[in-house]
C-alpha cells in the first residue's frame, strides 16, 4: 500500500455533479526556512448529496484543506470551487456572502453565541442575510435534531450535545450548499457523539444534504458515504462504503507504511 | 510576585494605556492647577514686593464724605499737605511720595470706551515725580514722552495708549465719573499692576489735577514714605503714627504692608486654585471609576492565571498585593506623565492668557516639590485605591479553577443586596432633593441638604444602575434592532451581558454629563429669570445710565429730551427707603411720563394718585411691610432722613421699578450724590430706532462711561456673565467628560478581546466586517445613550430640586429646560458612542476569522 500512498490518487467519479472541487490545491504557510507546505497538490471532488469524511494523522492538513474549501482561508496555489464559484476569485465581501447563503458549519467547540437562544442561534445565518426563515423546513430541521423543547433555552442551559445540535440545526436550516464539520463529536461523549453523527447522516440521506466532515475518529468516519485519507499535505487513500473496522485497517496500513517508507 | 505584577503590566499594555490616561489626564488636571496656582501667587507678590521695595512706611487715609449734604458726594481724607510736610520733616524719612488714587476710563480713539463694564480696573493716579526737582517718579518708568506737568496732560501705560490707538500727542477723552473730559497724551509709562494686566488701564495726572478730579484740592489718599539706610523702620513707623490723628489715617511699616498684600493675593488664589481642584477632583473620581473597571475585567480575564498561581502555593495576600503592585507601577507611570502634561499646561497658560487681554505680572514657572508630592499621592493613591477592592475579588478565585479546560460563563453573582443598597441611596437622595424643593431661600443648612441630597442621589443612581440598565438598554437596544437588524440585536445583547460591567462604563459617563446639564437647566433657569427681570415692566426703548456708581447729572433729562426722534424722556432717581424696619428701592419720577416708559399693575390706587408725600408700594413691600393704601407711616429716606409718608397705591413688584415709586421732587435729594440713576427713553412711534443711541450718546457728550441700552442689550448685559461662567464650567467638566470616553473605548476593547471567538464564528457563517463594526459600534452607542440619559435625567432632577433656593433672591426664577442644549447632549452622548468604537470596532474587523474562531 505504501506505493499507493505516495501517489496522488486521481479524483473518483462521484454520483451526480460534485458540490466543491479542489483541482491541484496547495496551500503554504511561511517563507524559507519556516516554509510549511500544509496541502500539496490536491485534487478532489466532493459529491453532492453525499457524506464524506476526511481522515488523518495530526499535521496531514486535513483541517487545512477543509478551511480552503470552506472560503475561510485563502489558497496558494491551485482552485477550490464550490457549486460552480471559484473561490480564489472572490474579495473577501464576496467569500463572507458565500459562506452566508451556500456554506454551513460545524465545529468542534460548538461556538454557539451564548447571548442568544437556541432558536435565535439557528437562525441566526438568515438574520444576517436578512431573509425569513423557511418555518416549514426549519420544523423539520428542529424535529430531525430533536430540539423542539428546547428551543428558548440558552446555550449555557443546554448540555454538550444539545448544543452540538443547535449548531448542526443552524448548519441545516439555511439549506446550503454543503456542510462543513470540523471534528463535531471532539468535544462529546460517545453518546452523544454518534447522536450528532445519526443527524448528520439522515441529513444527507432523508434531505439530501452535502456534507463534508473532518475527523480521526474511524468510528465517526464510519457514519459517511465515502472516506478519503489524507497524510502530509496529500491525499493518499479513499474508501467508499467504509465500517469502523475498514477505516481503522487503512489507517494502521497506512500508519506502517507511512512508517517504513 | 513583583515580577509577576511588572510582567503582567507590560503583558496587558495596550489595554493599560487607556486606564493609564484616565489617571493621566486627572494628575494633569492637579499638578497644572497646582503649578498653575504657585505660579500666579509668585508673579503676583513678586510685582507687590517690588512696588513696596521703596517703602518704608506706607500712610493710608480713609476715604470720607467732603461734607454732610446727600447732595454733594465729593471724596476727602484726613491727609493734607500740612501733614505730609510734617512727615517729611521727621528725622530719618529721605523721601515722601503722596498719592491720589481714582478710576478713569477711557475712550478709545475711535470713541468706543474701553472696559467700561469694568471700570475699577481703570486705575488713575498722581505722577508723582521722586523729589521735587526731578521729572521721574521711579514707580512708573517712562517708556516714551514724559510724565504730565499741567492739568491739560496726562500719561498713559504702554499697553492702555496702543490697545486704545492713541500716540503721544493725541487728545485722550476719558470719564472719571460723569461726564467725558480731554487732555493731551504726553507720555506712556511701564506697570505691572496686575489689575491694568488683567485687562484694565492706568491713567496718570499730576498731583493737582489728580486731587480735583478724585479728591480735593490739598488732600491726599495715602503717602509713600522712604527711609535712609539703616533706619529702624518699625520704630519710624511708631513715630510716624504718633504725629498723625489717629482717626481716618493708617500708618503701617512697608514689610508689614508687604507681608499683608502677600497673604491677601494667596488667599485669593487659594480660592481659585481650590475651585480647579474641585473640578479636578471629579475628573479623579471618574478616573477612579475607570480603574475599578479595569481591573476587574483584568481579574476576571485573568482567573485561570490566578487559580494555577493559587494552585501552586501563592497566598491569597500574595494575590492581593501582585495586583496592588501592578496598579502602584500603572499609577506611578500614570502620574509621571500627568505631572509633566500638568506642567505643560500651566506654561502654555501663560501666552494664552497675554493673548487674551488676561496677562500676569512676569515671572518664573513655580515647580514645588509640595506639588510633586500631592501629585504623587493622589495618582498613585487613586488607582490603588480603585484597584483595592477588584484585587480581593481576584484573590476568592479558587484553586480548583485552574484545571476547568472548557470557559464557563462565571456564575451570576447576586445583585439583591447591590440594588437594595442602591435603592436605598438613591431614595434618601431623591427624599432630601424634594425637602429641599419645597425649601425657598439658600440658607446654610439648607446648601448643606442640597448637597448631602445631590450626592446621595449621584451615589444611589451608580449603584442601581445595574438594574437601571436592562429597562433602558433593551428600549435603545429596540431602535438599534429595527435600525441595523441582526448586528443591533447582538450590540444590545452584548451591553446587556455583563450589567456591572456596562454600568460602570455608562455611569463614568454619567457623572460629567449630570454635573453638566445640572448646571446648563440651572444657567438657562436663572438667565431666563434674569432677563425676565431686567426688562419686565419696561415698555422703553433705551436705558441711559452710567457705568460707574456716579449716576448722571440732573441736566441730562432735558438734553436727551431735545434729539430728534425721542418721543418720551423720562428722569428716574432712586434713593433708600425704610419703611416699617424693611428697606426697599425708592424710585423718582414724574408719574405721568413714568407711565408711558413702564407698565405698572396696580391693584389699588393709580399712578395719578402719586404726589408729594404720597407713594404707591410694590406688592411684595406691602406686604412684607402690612402697609396699605391709605396708610401714613414714617419712612426713612436716603442716610436716615425721616418723613412722612402716604400709601397712595400697590402694584405689582417689577425689577424696572423696584419696590415704591414716588415723585421726582421726593426723592431727587436723597439719591446717591443728588444724580439721576437713569433716563428711561421712548422712540417717537413708526421711527426707526436704529442710530437713535449714537445721537443720544452725542447728545450728552459721548462719555466712555454713558450706557445707552435697548431691551435687547439690558437682557444680555444679564445673561452674558451666566453664559461666560457656563461655557468656563463646560471646559473643566469636559475632562470628566474625556475620561468618561475613555472608560468606554476599554470596556469595548475588552469585550472585543473577549467575544474573540463569537467574532470569529460571526465571521465564519457569514456576517462581513461591516456588520462586525457595526456591532461593536452600536454596542458603544447603546452604552454612551444609557450613561448620557442617566446623567441628563439626575442632572435635570438636582437643577429641579434645588430651583428654589433661589427664589428668595430671584424672585422670578423658574425652572428652564435647555431643549435644544439637552438635546445636543443626548448627540453628544451618540457622538461618544461612536468616537470610543473607532479602534475597537477596527480591531474586531481585522481578527483573522480562522484564529478567531480558534482562540482559547
């Protein structure tokens, strides 16, 4: 496997048109010395309506390639697009519209604005927008996420994985384009963790979500459609259909090889 | 721990600036007050010392009347020229300069007169050569021309002759009481007599005509004695007075003398000196405010550092005394600052004041070590003080809080026993102002309840203005909200977060802001009763009168009479009238002419009825006198003449009138001097009035010391003293005010600091940088509004509550809302708002989303 590793695999053919594609995405932190190639060269498509999880060690620039793709960082060499926008080519204006009306996130701290309260946190994308949300869709956003009695409460009132869901609810409710997740379940229990992953999960399944998370969890790859691995700024593997137990065997493959090569 | 407190200053440093100035700016305020002070006493008793130096024994007369008739005011004193010879033989005496001292304002070559409001600042006085074969008297150094030798010349200080264009040679009018005389300028002279400094003028006569024009011929005000080297001059001084009558003359030696003038000009810039303190004093306060502020969004900022210091072993005093430290370093580099911008201060004063007609006598800038120390204690002691209570906050943090990895939001302390203490305060306050409103003179204690109430309520309005917050900022927070959308709701969420934190900003605002409406509402109140005042009852067109106490001459009526286009010229005389153990003015006038000048109200009798013996009272007279119409009583007029007198009429007390009225004939002989007080002018109707008060000036002979007033000049002669002391008190309240921003620029760029993260996530799901500005802009405008509306609404209760002390005085007096002022502080509160957001709403655009959103 350790050939395989080194080489850049080449973009699958995903169903449908790809909602983000990364074509030769490099990014570069730094200059001489302290040069850092965080991404080298990735191409990638990303399906829409599907669920994929990005995997690899700490330092393999997964985090970094999903801020790329999300308009959240800038790109040094390479494209990311999302839908049919190149990202590279917008100011920033532009980029904080994008990810207003076609992004959605995630994270791993919850970032919940505590003065506000869960309903208000949800919407909270649409009242920047100034648009009115959908109240049928945002009903069902609030039923799949099971918060409806919860909905006045503020975040400090709510537990770790409630607030979780408020922030996937608050991903969900602007129905956009794709959805990024940045560790989700890092700072939850198991409990809850797979709670969060089930949500995610029936997002793409039941209402045809795109949702592209970040993970080393092998468990919690376990919940997408497709896995692709990354490992020192460079796709190394993909895995379509992946169990815990074939994410973990790649993994310590790929840990092994990674170590003799 | 001192490393610990240095390392921490030096970590927050940007933050700290902000606080930093707050104390700054206050020690500034001192030191300069202070430098300033010293500095003006030292000029002052520098030029008072070197006028004495020469003297060795000062004699001084009282002034007394020349004689006993009512009719004939000239001024005389004990000294004559017999004495001052007898004087000048006494063994020891080298010299004797006699003076005569008066008043002599001047017209200016163009004919406008020349600080006539203040005329006691118009200093004249004899030339008074050195020794009768010399030219030079050694007090006024000629700096042009020569001293005047005949009663057609005079001499005039440098700065007078060109302020009022005048060269050598030119005819100088001037006015000493009454009418305008001429006399040839011959020469200018030096002085540093403070007075003519401070914006007045010195004329000098020779010794003759300075007795006819101010004295009398042969009498003198006060004699200047020198005495050979070596003399015992208190021993001179006894043998000198015993020579002398004892009655109306003074002898004193010139050390004594000396030592006198040094304390009087002390004390009297104490009183100055004392004042700018209190005003420094506020700003402090504020500052103090901003410190306490600080500190504990340091603290709270810091906990964690603060638990894992605990944690490892350091003891809750040791926690204290690193944040005492830390605020001892702070106030230390605070006040060495503010010392140096206060001495800045104090010498730039100087050139500013020359430039405004205000200079002082020249002399070093005084830097004592005195102000130095007081410097030091307050601007250390303040920020220690307001970081006392912070930094036993710090130390309750427990060891445990170390290890908490996830940020919690700190539990809610309770606020019951804040606001029950607060409610308490400011309900006493507002109990005292209302015993206080319904008080009606401004008796001592009741200034004391006034006070006591005031700072009570102050006191109470800042600690209950946690709870005062929610009601208010969600009204503001509403507006901004339908206004700005999403980023107004998070401001107002946001103000609304930390109540402590927001009322503590808000009320550094407050404090300048209710000090300054406070006296705006109660400026404008006592304007408007002024004005009322000074022309209710007048129907007039113009006021003659005299600047000075000399009043005018009896003749004057029948020429004002004579120009074209008066219609009505009416002589009024006012005189002293004891009725009953009350006194009262007394005016004289032909009651059917004083008809067609003023409105009178009577409720009984008319002004027909008036005559000989026969008066009608004011209402207010009657009756705090119980006299009526149809009463007969024994007055009192003038200095204690007794007559008989008959209530004819009451009507409705006006300032224009005063308290009787009765016949010219009456009154005209007990008037101060036997003058006129003023002649009331009615324009011929349809005539346009303008140039009218040129000609009547011409007409009586353009004295600089003629008044010829229309309605509108009367009522700005009032209100133009009030609008100058409020705009000076507008300038020492507006340091409070700055201090107050700067509070608000840091507790913003706190918030800033600390929502790092919820900025960063604003960022990520789309809010671009505007609406962050906007946010944190809007957020500093809710705070400014709540503070500035606090202060507004105390300020226009305190000025309400103590309206009625001056009713005894101002009779008039009600309360005055400054609208469009008040309103002008409610922008300036927006205006605040805004300015404060500037940096920190920058600050918070430019966090890079990424980092934000990771921050710990």
């Amino acid at each position: 496997m350790s050939m395989q590793a080194a080489a850049p695999v080449p973009a699958l053919p995903s169903t449908g048109p790809a909602a983000a594609r990364a074509t030769g995405l490099s990014k570069v932190y730094g200059q001489g010395e302290t040069r850092i190639v965080a991404l080298d060269s990735v191409s990638l498509e990303f399906g829409r309506g599907r669920f994929t999880a990005i995997m690899g060690p700490s330092g393999s620039g997964k985090s970094t390639l999903m801020h790329c793709m999300a308009g959240l960082d800038s790109v040094s060499a390479g494209s990311a697009q999302i839908g049919d926008t190149e990202l590279s080519s917008l100011n920033d204006r532009q980029l904080t519209r994008l990810r207003r009306d076609s992004v959605g996130f995630v994270f791993q701290a919850f970032n919940l604005l505590p003065t506000l309260t869960a309903l208000e946190n949800i919407t909270l994308p649409m009242a920047i927008a100034g648009r009115r949300p959908d109240r049928q869709w945002l009903d069902t956003v609030v039923a799949t996420v099971g918060l409806s009695g919860r909905l006045s409460h503020r975040p400090a009132q709510l537990s770790g994985g409630q607030q979780q869901r408020v922030a996937v609810a608050r991903a969900l409710a602007s129905r956009p384009e794709i959805i990024f997740a940045d560790e989700p379940t890092g700072n939850l229990d198991s409990r809850a963790g797979s709670e969060i992953l089930g949500f995610l999960r029936d997002s793409v399944r039941e209402l045809g979500q795109t949702v592209v998370m970040v993970t080393h969890d092998p468990a919690a790859a376990a919940y997408a459609d497709r896995v692709v691995f990354l490992a020192d700024g460079r796709l190394t593997d993909e895995l379509h259909a992946p169990t815990a137990e074939g994410v973990l065997e790649r993994m310590r493959r790929f840990d092994t090889g990674a170590r003799t090569s | 721990m001192l490393r610990t407190a240095l390392r921490n200053v030096f970590a927050h440093k940007a933050r700290l600036v902000m606080t930093a100035l707050a104390i700054t700016l206050g020690v500034a305020f001192v030191s300069g007050t202070l430098v300033f002070g010293d500095t003006v006493t030292r000029a002052l008793r520098d030029a008072s010392a070197k006028n004495l130096k020469d003297v060795a024994v000062s004699v001084q007369a009282a002034s007394q009347r020349s004689s006993d008739s009512e009719a004939d005011d000239a001024r005389s004193t004990a000294l004559t020229s017999d004495l001052a010879d007898r004087v000048r033989a006494v063994p020891g005496v080298t010299s004797v300069r006699p003076t005569v001292n008066g008043s002599a304002t001047l017209a200016a070559k163009d004919g406008r007169p020349l600080n006539a409001d203040n005329y006691g600042q118009n200093l004249a006085t004899n030339y008074s050569p050195d020794t009768p074969h010399s030219d030079r008297d050694s007090r006024f150094p000629v700096s042009a021309g020569r001293g005047p030798t005949t009663g057609e010349e005079l001499a005039l200080d440098r700065r007078t002759a060109e302020k009022a264009g005048y060269a050598i040679g030119d005819s100088v009018r001037f006015a000493t009481n009454g009418p305008a005389l001429t006399k040839k300028l011959v020469g200018t002279v030096d002085t540093d007599d403070p007075r003519v400094r401070a914006g007045g003028s010195l004329a000098l006569f020779d010794t003759r005509t300075a007795q006819q024009l101010f004295l009398q011929e042969g009498r003198f005000d006060e004699l200047a004695v020198g005495s050979a080297p070596g003399t015992d001059n208190q021993e001179l001084t006894g043998r000198i007075r015993e020579l002398l009558p004892a009655n109306g003359i003074t002898v004193t030696s010139g050390a004594q003398l000396a030592r006198e003038q040094a304390e009087r000009i002390a004390e009297n810039t104490k009183e100055l000196t004392r004042m700018l303190l209190g005003f420094a004093g506020i700003s402090l306060f504020v500052g103090a405010f901003i410190i306490a502020n600080t500190f504990t969004m340091l603290i709270a900022q810091r906990s964690r550092e603060t638990a894992l210091l605990r944690a490892i072993g350091a003891l809750r005093r040791q926690v204290v005394r690193a944040i005492l430290i830390e605020a001892a370093l702070l106030g230390l580099g605070a006040t060495a600052a503010g010392f140096a911008l206060g001495t800045g201060i104090a010498t730039a004063l100087r050139p500013l004041l020359d430039a405004s007609g205000l200079s002082l006598p020249d002399g070093p800038l005084v830097i004592s070590t005195d102000t130095l120390l007081r410097a030091l204690v307050v601007g250390v002691g303040i920020t220690v003080l307001a970081a006392w209570l912070p930094s036993r906050k710090a130390a309750k943090v427990a060891p445990v809080e170390a290890l908490n990895t996830v940020d919690q939001t700190p539990p809610k302390r309770s606020m019951v026993l804040r606001n029950s203490l607060g409610g308490l305060l400011t309900g006493a306050g507002v109990l005292t102002m209302l015993y206080v409103s319904t008080q009606k003179d401004g008796a001592d204690t009741n200034l004391k309840a006034a006070g006591l109430g005031s700072v009570l309520t102050l006191t109470g309005v800042i600690v209950i203005a946690p709870l005062l917050s929610r009601p208010l900022i969600r009204l503001a927070g509403a507006v901004t909200t339908r206004l700005f959308g999403v980023s107004g709701k998070l401001a107002r969420e946001n103000a609304l977060r930390n109540p402590r934190r927001t009322a503590a900003t808000a009320s550094a605002l407050m404090i300048g802001l209710t000090l300054i409406t406070g006296l705006s509402v109660t400026g404008s109140s006592t304007n408007a009763a002024l004005k009322d005042a000074a022309v209710r009852g007048l129907t007039a067109d113009y006021k003659v009168s005299n600047t000075g106490f000399a009043g005018l001459d009896p003749a004057l009526g029948a020429k004002v009479a004579e120009v074209p286009g008066v219609a009505e010229s009416v002589p009024v005389a006012s005189s002293n009238l004891g009725a009953r153990g009350k006194f009262a003015a007394l005016t004289g006038a032909d009651p059917q002419r004083l008809g067609r000048v003023s409105d009178l109200r009577f409720s009984s009798g008319s002004l027909a009825d008036i005559g000989p013996g026969k008066i009608a009272l004011s209402d207010q007279l009657a009756k705090d006198t119980g006299l009526s119409k149809g009463d007969t009583f024994q007055g009192t007029l003038g200095h204690g003449h007794k007559k008989e007198l008959t209530v004819v009429g009451v009507y409705q007390q006006t300032r224009a009138v005063g308290g009787a009225v009765g016949t010219m004939g009456d009154v005209l002989p007990y008037a101060n001097g036997g003058k006129l007080d003023s002649i009331l002018v009615k324009a011929v109707s349809g005539r346009n009035t303008s140039g009218l008060d040129q000609d009547i000036r011409k007409a009586l002979g353009n004295s600089p010391l003629l008044q010829v007033q229309n309605q509108d000049q009367l009522t700005k002669a009032q209100s133009g003293m009030i609008d100058t002391m409020l705009n000076m008190m507008y300038g020492l309240l507006g340091m409070t005010v700055v201090i107050g921003v700067l509070g608000v620029i840091n507790t913003l760029a706190m918030s800033v600091f600390e929502r790092t993260r919820e900025i960063g996530l604003l960022r990520a799901i789309g809010l671009d940088n505007r609406g962050v500005k906007q946010m944190v802009r809007l957020e500093s405008v809710v705070i400014s509004l709540f503070g500035a509306a606090m202060g507004i609404g105390t300020g226009i209760f305190l000025a309400w509550a103590c309206g009625s002390l001056t009713r005894s005085s101002l009779s008039q007096y009600e309360i005055v809302l400054p609208w469009a002022r008040l309103g002008l502080f409610l922008l300036l509160g927006l205006a605040i708002g805004g300015l404060a957001a500037v940096w920190p709403a920058r600050r918070a655009a430019r966090l890079n989303t990424l980092r934000a959103i990771n921050a710990q």
